[in-house]
C-alpha cells in the first residue's frame, strides 16, 4: 500500500460467534473478509486454519453452542489471532499417537505460529497465537518447517546430506498426508485446502 507504513499499521476486529460446526465455516470467510479489507489477504489460509482449529476446540472441549469470541489484532509484522471462551481450563500440549485426534491441534498451533500461549480472562481463558506477515515471514517458514519436519513421526535423528534430505521428504510428505486427513475429518474439502495453499504460496513468492 503505496505511503503508507506498514510498522505504523493496527487494527483490531472482534467477532462474536456460537461454537456450531456450522458456523465454522462462516466465521472463517469472516475473518478472511477482514484479512482481505485490511490488505493483508496472504495469511489468509494460515489464518483459516488456525480459527479452524480453535473454535473446533471450543466445540469439542467447553460445548457445542457455547458463546466466544475470535479477535483478530494485525500489528506492524504480526497478526494476532485470539479466541476467547467461558471455560477456565486452559489446554496443554501433550503427546499424542499416530490414531489420536485430539492433541494433535495445539501442536499444530504451536508450528504454525511464531508464538502462542494461553491466559485467564474475566469471564474464562483465552488461546492465542501470533503469525508472520512480510517479506521475512517465508525464510522463518522454511525454518520452522525444517524444526517440524526433523523431529515428526521420529525423524529426529541427525543426519546429513542427501540422507537428511530424503528423511525430510519423506517427512513432508506423512505430514502432508496426516493434514489432508485432520482437514477431512474437520469437514473440510482436501482438495480445497491444497488449491488454497497453492494459491497461499503462490501470492508469497510473487509478493517477495
């Protein structure tokens, strides 16, 4: 956005919603809407995922219909996604098997983000966590991926060269495979995830 700087940009969007599957979907467009007006329709998939991710926790975890609250907090080169619920128990990260389902998400969260946590509010607790925006946001991505990819399913072991390449390969390739199967069992379409993420990565090269 040409004249204006980006560091001196913050805006805060709330978005009350009912914990429904149903409602899901709508509150992720929602947030892409809002993502989108401000200019920043890159973090869009990202961003889609992790409300995805935490308002299904709240249905499956405080109750289905149970009243919260996603605000979205875009500052300088971070986007701030919060969502807030009337339960006191905070949730932690735990191991969780190849069957599991439940676990799997905060560790997700926990990828994703470049910083998540956890806090009491006046009326329950709130889950949050905070994601790159900007030209540096690719090579911290690839990073990341590279701290995933070393230590998912056990691939944790040191390695170098072409062996430690095909190690996260084959990586990449079970943890592409176990999110098509987590989009699936969200009710999402995988074939509509992948287009988004193309397109999502697409629109960051070009932009870089």
């Amino acid at each position: 956005m040409p004249g204006i700087d980006i560091r001196e940009r913050q805006h805060r969007c709330v978005l009350p919603f009912a914990a429904l599957a149903a409602e899901v979907r709508l509150l992720r467009r929602a947030a892409a809407a809002q993502l989108d007006q401000w200019g920043v329709p890159t973090a869009g998939d990202e961003t889609g995922l992790l409300v995805t991710e935490l308002a299904t926790n709240v249905i499956k975890h405080v109750g289905e219909g149970t009243l919260a609250t996603l605000i979205l907090e875009w500052k300088r080169e971070r986007l701030r996604v919060e969502m807030h619920d009337k339960s006191r128990t905070l949730p932690a990260l735990r191991g969780a098997d190849c069957d599991a389902e439940c676990g799997r998400g905060l560790h997700m969260i926990a990828t994703m983000a470049v910083d998540w946590g956890t806090a009491f509010t006046a009326l329950g607790k709130a889950v949050w966590c905070e994601i790159e925006l900007g030209s540096e946001a690719s090579c911290r991505r690839v990073k990341r991926a590279v701290e995933a990819l070393e230590s998912y399913q056990g691939h944790g072991v040191v390695r170098e060269g072409r062996r430690r390449d095909a190690a996260l390969e084959e990586s990449a390739i079970e943890l592409i495979a176990d999110l098509l199967h987590w989009t699936s069992a969200r009710g999402l379409d995988p074939d509509d995830v992948l287009d988004r993420a193309q397109t999502h990565y697409e629109a960051e090269v070009d932009a870089a």
